[in-house]
C-alpha cells in the first residue's frame, strides 16, 4: 500500500517543516524558546502523533475513505499552524 507509506511521509515532512520554520523564525528574530514557538512545537508534535495513530489503525469500515479524511486533517492541521506562525512575526 504505497498510498499509507506516501501518506505518512507527507505528514512527516509537512509537519517536520513546521517545526524547522519556527525554529529559523525564532533564530533570525533572536528568540530562541519563545512561548508562541513552543506552542506550535508542541501541537506539531501532538498532530504529528494523532495522525500517525489514525493511519495506523486497522479496525475501520471504509479504509479508503478514513486515509483520505485523516489527508484533509492533516492539510486542515497545517494550515492552522503555518497560520500561528505567520501571526508570530
């Protein structure tokens, strides 16, 4: 099933991405550990681990169509936290 191998690379790298932007954010802007960078450090890391369990799971109806709604979780996720970070600046 190369669809969950693709998928859980494309969380890992979204979300990855995610968390090395805030990291760069916080260097250029010289606030290394800053509360807001943290936080979304934080929810990266909780999303990336509620994503991965939900593709793991094998007890659901329609596979298909589980897989395509945990995408669209992960796209609406994402969004969410690029939007936090945009807003730190």
């Amino acid at each position: 099933m190369a669809n969950i191998r693709d998928l859980k690379k494309d969380i890992n790298y979204v979300l990855g991405d995610i968390i090395e932007a805030v990291y760069i954010f916080e260097e250029s802007n010289n606030t290394p550990g800053s509360k807001e960078g943290t936080e979304i450090i934080d929810k990266a890391i909780a999303t990336f681990d509620d994503l991965i369990a939900k593709v793991n799971q094998k007890n659901v109806e329609n596979r298909k169509a589980h897989l395509k709604s945990v995408r669209e979780e992960l796209e609406k996720e994402a969004t969410s936290l690029v939007n936090r970070l945009n807003k730190m600046g």
